[in-house]
C-alpha cells in the first residue's frame, strides 16, 4: 500500500503489475462467470478492482499490507461483484414491479386490490411448503444459479439443489393441481 503512496513511478510500476498478473485476471474472470456474470463484466470488475486498489491506497493511510497481495485484491474483486450482483436483482425487481403495475392508475383501484390478493394467495402458498422448499423456490425465482442456492442452502453440490428444487416444484404444482381454486386466483 506503501508503494502506491510513494511517487507517482512507482505507483505505475505496481499497477502495471496487477494489471498484467494473468493468473489473478484469471481468477476474478473466472469467479465472476462462475457468479452469473459475463467474460465483459469480469473485465469490467477486474479493472475497476485495480482503481479501488490504488483509491484505498491513497485514502487509509493506515493500511499496511504484509504476503501475498492477490488474496486482498480478490477481496475487493469479489465484493465489487456482489456490489453489482445486488443493482441487478434491484433492477430485476423495479423491472418486475413495473411490469406488474403497468397500466394501474389511481383511477383503477380493483386491478391493484387483485394484484394485492395474488400476492396474498402466493405468500400463503409457499407458506404451506417446507421451509427448505420455500427456500429453494424463492432463491431459484430469484435468479439464483444452483451453485449459489447450493451455497446459501447448504447442499453438499449443485446436483443436490437442482434435485430439491425439482421435488418442491413438484410439490407446488401437485397442490396447485388438488387445489386448482389457488391456481384460478394465481392467474
């Protein structure tokens, strides 16, 4: 971190450096396709690793940084990443929330009380399966891949979450089906 601060030479040196380290491009390349993301995204997260590397730098004078200086810079990588994870699932979201309130005004409120009791019946649907059902549902709806829910979950592999989220799909629609007055008020 020192070097960053130390003269404008130096500085170049280090990051020129980092920028050409194929290994550690490599690795963030990697994590981020493996995380949802593109070849042109983990570019993107790979560079601005590298800017918020030299900014830390320049802003904690405190921070020290003693071994290996990949494991920190793929912290940033990995959090920048999250970071960006998180604007696409607010922006699938605001997305979702347009596409369903399309078309309401204040001048309609029977389409908005339906939407409220869609909503209401889908809660209490998934409020009858297991919470590990319910779980895995509403991660997969999410846009999750199956090493993120296995992940998050606690499955031993991708496999084991693939197959429970075909069992509790399984299980939704075997009762949607006994109970096809739901799926009426679902549509």
């Amino acid at each position: 971190m020192k070097a960053i601060r130390l003269n404008e030479g130096t500085r170049s040196q280090v990051i020129s450096s980092i920028y050409h380290d194929t290994m550690l491009k490599g690795t963030v390349c990697k994590y981020v396709m493996n995380h949802q993301g593109s070849f042109d995204e983990a570019l993107l997260v790979f560079n601005d690793m590298i800017v918020q590397f030299v900014k830390t730098g320049f802003s904690d004078h405190s921070s020290t940084l003693a071994g290996d200086l990949n494991p920190y810079l793929m912290g940033i990588a990995k959090y920048l990443w999250f970071a960006e994870l998180k604007k696409k699932v607010a922006s699938h979201y605001e997305s979702f929330d347009m596409d369903i309130h399309q078309g309401v005004t204040k001048e309609e409120p029977e389409t908005l009380f339906l939407t409220k009791e869609r909503r209401k019946v889908l809660s209490e649907l998934l409020s009858l399966l297991r919470s590990n059902c319910k779980d895995v549902l509403m991660h997969w709806a999410n846009g999750f891949s199956m090493v993120e829910i296995a992940e998050k979950l606690n499955y031993q592999s991708e496999g084991m979450a693939r197959k429970k989220k075909s069992q509790c799909f399984k299980e939704l629609l075997d009762y949607l089906h006994t109970h096809p007055h739901l799926k009426d008020q679902l549509i």
